[in-house]
C-alpha cells in the first residue's frame, strides 16, 4: 500500500501538465483585455471578456457529457490541443495579415472560454480522485493545493516573462513562444494513469449523490471572485480607476502570489492550514473580496489595492481548495462531472449580470469607476446577505413553530 499522504506519479504528471498548459493560458488571459482594449476600445473589450465567460456555458455541459463518455484525460488532450493551436494562430494571422481581425480575436476567446468551462470547469475536477481515490480527504487536500500551486506558479511565471520578453521580442512572438509553451502540455498529461471509474466504488467515500445546496455556496462565491477579478476587476480597474496598464497585470501577479503561498501552505504544513475550518475559509474568502473592493474602489489606493489583492488570493484559493476536496470525497465519482458542471455554470451566471450592467451603463455614458462601484455594493451585499440569510433561517429553523 502507498504510505498516508503520498502523491502517485501520475499526478505529478498531470501537475506538468496543467503547468505548461497555465503558462500559455495566463499569458493570452493577460494580453487579451489590454490588447482589445488598445485595438478597438472599451466596449469591445467588455464585449470580448463577456463572451469568453458566455462561452463556459457550453464548454461546461459539453464537458461533462465528454468526460463521462470519453474519460477526462482524453477530454484534456484535446482540450490542450484545440487551445493551443488557437492562441497560436491568433499571432500568425497577425502577422501574415498585419492587421489586427477583431473577428478573429473574438473568436479565440470563445473557444479559449469553452475549453476553459471544459476542462477547469468538470475535467479538473475528476482527476484527482481518479488518480488516488476518495478516501483519504488529506490527500485530495494536498492534491488540491498542488494543483493550485502548479497553476498558480505558471501564472506569476508567465506575468514576469510577459514583462520581460514582450519589450525585446514584440507581442506576437512572445504570444507564439507562449502558445507552443501550451501546446507541449499534452506531452507529460499523454503519460498520466488514471484509475478505472468503476474501482472508486470499492473504496471508502465518495457515495453521495448530492449535498445540501448551501453547502456549494462557497465554492460559487470563490469561482465568481476569481473569475470576477481576471475578467473585469483587474483589468477596467487598472485602466479606468488608477489609469495604469500594468497595474493590471501586478494586481493578477500579487493574487497569484497569495494563492501560491496559501497552496503550498494547504500542501506541506496541513495542519497550519487546517486551523480554519470550511466555514473559516469562507469567511475568510468573502473577508478578502471586501478588503479588495474597498481598497481599490473606496479608497483607491495603489498599494493597499495591491496588498489586498495579496490577500485574496489567500483566501479564495483556500477557500477553493477546502470545499472542491469535500466534493471530491462525500460525492459518488459518477455524479462529480454533473456537480461540477452546474457549479461551473453558476459561477459563470453570476459573473454575466455585472458584464450586463456594465455594458449597458457604458452605452449610456456612465464612468467605468462609477459602474464598478455599484458592482461591488452588489457583491457586497449578496455576500453578506446569503449567509446571514442562511443564519436566520436556522436560528428561526430552531424556534419554536406556530
């Protein structure tokens, strides 16, 4: 037997994987507002933005039908493949052509957005208990928080070489080195073993066909924050509130940072990390959103925006990492890929309602900070609201009736 706590190979595997896969990924994230925006305005580059997040909704339920059909490692193959060879072509048709195609842009930020609600959205989801089973939740944790780091890392990587290599090289062959970077992830994830389906039902865990629905709130919450800040927050707040380009991308790097310290954290000292329970990570992940809210829009401070941002990475990764393992081990394996389907899509219906708002405030000529800031009251009040809403109904749950 493998001794407590030991990751197999294969993970490891998948870990280069997902590494080579996010330093592409980041990269193209990174550019793509900023590069919209500089192309073809403000309102292209919400519109951009917003079809990547409509285009998790298919990405999410194809997903989930392809994982169950074909097995998640060839869903992430070809997952791989079709997003690398896409973000490639985006570069080389800049330069055959030597005009930027709008079309073309917007079009590789749908399928970036459907491989995206594919994989990170279900696939993911299943592949570390398809690699080491679901009865050990200090496993899955530690999977979990490596998992993040890997991804995490890629992301600070692939900002510090974006920085670096753009001035001396020009975007379009740093986005070409990059998007063959994401192209060689399919080498160390065609490598990758994964247990049969079936083998998860002998094992202890994992037999559930589905959890209270509160119990999801908070990995609802974590999945909008994130994709709240990558797809809108960070990158209008750089250019419309500080008037700063690059602050987009240290804002990303200083969350990055956060999320790597508290994975590595989860991963090699799981007691320090485990001194906060699921519901002290939520409350920690929901603390931090509203420090980054006011630090950026009520204060409008540089440095504690990034500071804060420090701290959110904190707490939503851990916040992520803690809840996705309870999942993974109280849920039957053959009911994860729909678990997590719908939560992928939730998370990307609550993100669209602000893009909406945005978009239509922007055609009636409100300011993107004026825009934000009635965004984050709205956040602030849904985040606080639901648990106490949850509260009060238990307290009045427990009361006397009649």
């Amino acid at each position: 037997e493998k001794p407590e706590g030991k990751i197999p190979a294969s993970y490891y595997l998948y870990l280069a994987g997902q590494f080579l896969y996010a330093l592409g990924q980041e990269a193209t994230s990174l550019i793509a507002p900023l590069y919209a925006y500089a192309a073809q305005g403000l309102a292209f580059a919400v519109a951009t933005q917003a079809a990547f997040l409509v285009a998790i909704l298919p990405g999410s339920f194809l997903g989930a039908k392809w994982v169950q059909r074909f097995d998640a490692k060839k869903v992430y193959l070809a997952g791989n493949l079709i997003h690398g060879l896409v973000a490639l072509s985006v570069p080389v048709m800049h330069v055959l052509t030597g005009a930027f195609s709008p079309w073309h842009f917007l079009a590789s930020n749908i399928v970036a957005g459907f491989i995206y609600g594919s994989l990170r959205g279900v696939a993911e989801k299943e592949i570390a208990p398809r690699i080491m089973g679901q009865e050990d939740r200090g496993r899955l944790n530690k999977a979990g928080a490596l998992f993040y780091a890997a991804f995490e890392g890629a992301e600070l990587v692939a900002a510090l070489v974006i920085g670096a290599a753009i001035p001396f090289l020009g975007l379009n062959p740093t986005a070409a080195i990059m998007s063959a970077v994401m192209l060689s992830s399919v080498i160390p994830i065609w490598f990758m073993k994964l247990k049969k389906a079936g083998s998860a039902e002998k094992e202890e865990g994992g037999t559930e066909k589905k959890l209270p629905k509160m119990l999801y709130m908070p990995y609802l919450f974590s999945l909008f924050s994130h994709l709240s800040l990558y797809m809108f927050l960070a990158p209008f707040l750089a250019l419309e509130v500080f008037h700063q380009e690059s602050l987009n991308s240290t804002i990303v790097a200083f969350y990055t940072v956060g999320s790597l310290v508290v994975a590595l954290v989860t991963a090699y000292a799981p007691k320090l990390a485990g001194k906060l329970s699921e519901k002290g990570w939520a409350a920690a992940g929901v603390a931090s959103m509203l420090a980054f809210l006011a630090a950026s829009l009520v204060l409008q401070s540089p440095v504690l925006t990034l500071a804060a941002a420090f701290l959110l990475g904190i707490g939503l990764t851990g916040m992520q990492v803690q809840w996705r393992s309870l999942y993974q081990q109280k849920l039957a394996i053959d009911v994860q890929p729909k678990v997590f389907k719908w939560l992928s899509v939730w998370g990307v219906l609550a993100t669209l309602p602000p893009f909406a708002f945005i978009q239509a405030g922007l055609f009636m000529g409100w300011s993107m900070p004026v825009l934000l800031t009635v965004v984050a009251a709205a956040i602030a009040a849904v985040s606080l609201g639901v648990p106490l809403y949850a509260w009060l109904s238990k307290r009045l749950g427990r009361g006397p009736k009649g």
